[in-house]
C-alpha cells in the first residue's frame, strides 16, 4: 500500500472520532456534572466539558495506537492494561504524590 494512502487513512482514522467522541463528552459531561452538584456556571462547565473532551480523546487514541501496534486487539487490551496500571500507580491514587521517592520527581509534572 502507498505510504500516502496510509497516511490519508491514519489521518481520516482520527479525523472521524471527533464528532463522535465530542458527543460522548457532552452527554457525559452534562449527566457527571449534575450528579457531582458542581456550581452551574457556563465558564466552570465549558472547562469542565473541554477537559473530559480531550481526555476521551487521549484514551481513544491510545487505543488506536495501541491496536496499531500490536497483532490483533486482545494483545492491545493487555499492553493497554499494563500501562493503565502504570499511570494509576503515578497519578497520586495509589501512591500519594508526597510519598513518592525523590528519583521519581519527573512524574509530579
């Protein structure tokens, strides 16, 4: 296959989870806001809204990667497992971000 093709593809690939993911986020949003009782404010909730956008968005695409580069979808699902892992294990929930030993300082930014 032409690399252009590829490209064109990879391109149009994302290119489509937008509008998709972009409703995600709105419903979910709408819905996860109201359940937490956050303050009702169009600025604070279009934060809110552009923040839970482009985190769907990275997760999405991780999996797209993820799938890209692996052989098939069930050897993605365990990459994608073991670097969730990771990231949960240096995002403060587990370990707390004052508990962390000093060598690992270039994860607190």
């Amino acid at each position: 296959m032409d690399i252009s093709l590829t490209k064109l593809h990879l391109m149009l690939q994302a290119l489509i989870e937008l509008p998709y993911v972009f409703v995600q986020a709105a419903v979910y949003g709408v819905i996860v806001y109201a359940m937490i009782g956050l303050e009702w404010t169009a600025a604070k909730f279009f934060w809110y809204l552009f923040f839970m956008y482009f985190t769907l968005l990275y997760f999405t695409f991780y999996g797209m990667m993820a799938v890209a580069v692996t052989p098939n979808h069930h050897i993605a699902g365990i990459v994608s497992t073991a670097f969730y892992a990771i990231w949960n294990l240096f995002s403060g929930f587990i370990i707390p971000r004052t508990v962390s030993v000093c060598h690992l300082n270039y994860f607190k930014h």
